[in-house]
C-alpha cells in the first residue's frame, strides 16, 4: 500500500476485535520502530510486549480498564530511560572501534558532550550546577549561537520521550502496513505501569499500545484536524 | 515503495545536494505530519517552514551552521505548545456540535477533564496546586488506579513534544516516500530560534528538519542499533 494511504489508514482504534495477531507482525513493527531517528543515537527507548496473563490484566487495570485496552489482542509499553545512555554509549564507541570507524571528533562527541548532557543526580545537584554555568554562558549567547540546554532531569527526559515517540510513530505505521491496528494510549496510572514493568525513577512510560484488529465500531468517528493554516505557517 | 523499504531507506542525512525540492513535497509531506496520533487530539504542533533568506541565515547560525543546516534545501522547525489546547479544544467541540455528534462525554472530557491537565501559569501556583492534590490522590492509589499527572508545566512539555515528535517521524518518512531526504537536529541554541519564529516561553522548538536530496557523502557510515534484546522486552 502506499505509504500516503497508510497514513490515512491510521487511526487509533478503540475497540478491537477477538481475532489474534500472529507474533512475527509485533516482531516487525518493533523492528521497524527502533529503527526511527533519535538523539545522537544513543536510543532511549524500552519497548515491553507484555505477554504473561497477570501482568497484562494489571496493565488493562492500571489504564482503567479502557475499551482499547480490555480488547487488545496484545499490549506493548513503549518507555524512555534517561540512565541507558552510558551502556549505549560504550556500545557505539566499541563497535566503531572494533570496524576501525572511530574518527576522533565521534569519540570526543561521547565521551564529553553526550556526558556534559545526560549526567544527572537523584536530588537535582548537577541539574543545579547547569543552571548557573547556563546563566553565564547567556552571556555569550548575546553575542554568537551556544547550546543552552539540556539543564534538568526533566530536560532530559524531555528528549528521550520525545526520541521514544519517533519509534511509537514507526511502529504504529508498520502495524497498518501488515494490516493491523493499534491505540496509543496515555491514560493509565503511571506509577502502577511502572510497578508491573518493574520501572525505576529513571524511566518514564510513553505510551501503552494497544494492538489488534479492529473492531467494525472500534473508530470512534471521522478523523478531524483543525486548519491547517493554524499549524503550518510559512515564515 | 514497500513500507519497511522506506523504513530501510530513512537515514539522518547530513550533507545535502543542491538539488532543490518542489513545494508540493514538502507541502504533501506536512499534511502527513499532522494526521500522526496526538494527545486527546489536541495537536499542539507547529511546523514553521522558514523561506525567507534572512530568517533561514539566522536559524542556519542558530544550529551552529551545522552542514545539515547549511546544506539543506529546506528548513522546517517543528515546535510544541502548551497554549494551543484552549483554541484547539474550541475548535474540536464546535466541529462535532455541527455535526450534531457532540456526545455528553466528550463534551465533559474537553470541557473538564482537559482544563485540569492542561491550565499553567507562569509562576507555578496551579502546578503546585496539583502536586498536593496529588499527594493526596496517591493514598487512594494505593486502593485503585488513579491519573496522577501532568503535574508542572515541564509534564505538559512532555506531553506535547512527545506528540508532535509522532508528527515528525511522519514527516520524515513522508519525504523518504517521495524520494527525498532529512535531518532532525536538536543541536541549536533554542533561544535564538524562538527569536527568530518569534515564540513564546509557551512553546518548545522540538527539533529543526533540514530537507533536501542526500549528497552521495551525506550519510556519516553505517546505521548501528544495539541489540534487540536490550530494547524489545517480552514479560
């Protein structure tokens, strides 16, 4: 199909229908999500098929028992992590290393810049120690572009969800490509999705997927998008 | 082309030619963006596609005059809001009451439930506001499911950043589909490109996209991902 009908074939499903989605499909979807772009590839994302009866139906219970989520034939947690970046890091200088790819200016990318940014402290202490070497470089920033952020936890998590949401978007596509549906869900208690995934402080949880077929009722009305005139400005 | 050969086919693209791009791709390419899933469909995104000369000089200054930026064809900056959601939410309850679809429901959701996730003000009172309330939400928790969130207006940011990220990847992938190419940078000094798209500190720049055919030197190697089995979980 091509890709533009796919896009118009998208539509978060509410209610699906009894019939099974067959293994290899998720497979492919999640393939297909984390190879979305993101953040100095330094790929923030978890993605959690959660397959075991219990803690599925505690996951249908933590997003209130929704219809897309009662009725989903399987369920996928999508989550952003601000404490992979290390691992992640070493693993990207090592396979550069091992190929014999690792131009100095990558390494230094890594192993000063990507730390100056994603390092931080449960209290808030280097988040602290940001804002006021923030303040100062503001004054540099008077007279020529500098990077100004990220400075809080929050900032950071602000960019591993926003890299994890790129994946959610491929995912949810290659579902429509193989003939499936998915909801992208973001009612649910997150501290109880976090408790059945076994999530720390470190880890937000993007979005729960519901996925399956839908149901012939499962889209809850015709698609509606405000002018485009009030979101697409030419400057 | 097939779905996953534009999944394939997607690469940040650092260098491009100076083939230029006809309008209607990047215009067929942003309606795609924003027909992605969105948060209570509140579609809080902008897209700023900068033509004028002196404007895209500055923003090409404002990424550190990155190759990506200065060889681009296009420049597109993607930017999320936290001030849309009222006008928005307007426009989607008068869309289904001339319908005559207005469901109580909905009406309650847009009308009640929204407001309560969605109203900031600058200082913070409504965000403190929330988080004692919420303290207190935590010991029904304890019982039953509960929301307890967004809370600060930097949860609200997440919020619509991760949705207008799931408008991006579209974007992206719609471009690949017409056989053109992009690279989402978050390497820019943020202030300077609010200035330049003359934003308030309502709104966050998500990424800027530039837009053109790959230079065949446009690729920087090899895509690498970490395996699988770190990020695709099944529990």
């Amino acid at each position: 199909m091509d890709f533009f009908d796919l896009i118009d074939k998208r539509r978060s499903v509410r209610k699906f229908s009894n019939e099974s989605i067959p293994e290899e499909v998720i497979t492919k979807a999640l393939e297909a999500a984390v190879l979305a772009a993101n953040s100095s590839n330094l790929q923030p994302w978890e993605f959690y098929w959660v397959k075991s009866r219990n803690k599925k139906d505690d996951l249908i219970k933590a997003c209130f028992s929704q219809n897309a989520a009662k009725t989903a034939q399987e369920l996928i947690v999508a989550v952003s992590r601000i404490d992979t970046w290390r691992r992640n890091r070493n693993l990207i200088l090592k396979h550069y290393k091992e190929k014999g790819e690792l131009l100095p200016i990558v390494e230094k990318y890594y192993n000063k810049v990507v730390p100056l940014a994603y390092a931080h402290d449960r209290i808030g202490i280097l988040g602290l120690l940001r804002k006021i070497i923030s303040f100062f470089i503001s004054f540099i920033g008077l007279f020529k572009p500098v990077a100004r952020g990220p400075i809080f936890r929050h900032d950071v998590f602000e960019i591993v969800t926003k890299t994890t949401a790129l994946a959610c978007q491929n995912f949810m596509m290659a579902l429509v490509a193989q003939g499936y549906d998915s909801c992208p869900m973001e009612g649910f208690d997150h501290t109880r999705v976090k408790k059945i995934l076994k999530l720390s402080s470190k880890s937000h949880v993007v979005m729960v997927l519901g996925v399956g077929k839908a149901d012939p009722k499962g889209i809850y009305g015709e698609r509606f998008r405000i002018d485009e005139d009030l979101v697409i400005k030419i400057i």
